[in-house]
C-alpha cells in the first residue's frame, strides 16, 4: 500500500512541473535617473504583398492574387451568405 501511495504521488507531483513553464526575463535597461525600464526587441511584420497574377474560377470571374507573409497564394473572396471576406487559399501543385 505504501508503495502504490507514494507511486501516485510521484506521478502527481511530475505531471504538475512538466505542465509549468519557464519564465523568461525581459530585458532590463537603466535610464539616467537610475529607474528600469524594460526593453523587448522591435519585431518587423512581413506584410502580404500584391502579385500581378490573377484567378479565374469555372464560371468566368476574375479575383487577384495575392501572396501571404509565409509564402502562399490567395485570393480575397466575400461570402454570399454573410457577406464577409475571407481569404480562399489556392492549391499548391
């Protein structure tokens, strides 16, 4: 019984530290005054870039394409039903 008891516990106990994460510590600067200032790193977004490419479905209409941050083609189409865009992603070949 004890060690069934103390199997439950230590499996209890790993699972809990395996679910944690670490932290990471930001960086710290020190202004003229002596206060910290924290500092994160600028981060540049890739936009989504115009093609000179369009797309014409079975039916006849035209959309342009457009190619995303990662790499992939698209075409903005609207919904029929509610009448939002969205993005149609077209297949890789």
């Amino acid at each position: 019984m004890k060690k069934i008891t103390l199997l439950a516990i230590l499996l209890i106990s790993t699972s809990a530290f395996g679910q944690t994460k670490p932290k990471t510590t930001p960086k710290v600067i020190r202004d003229s005054t002596g206060n910290f200032i924290s500092v994160s790193a600028p981060t540049a977004k890739k936009a989504d870039s115009t093609t000179v490419y369009k797309y014409t479905n079975s039916k006849g209409v035209t959309w342009p394409v457009y190619k995303s941050a990662k790499g992939r083609y698209y075409c903005w189409k609207v919904s029929k039903n509610t009448g939002k865009g969205y993005r149609y992603y077209l297949p890789e070949k």
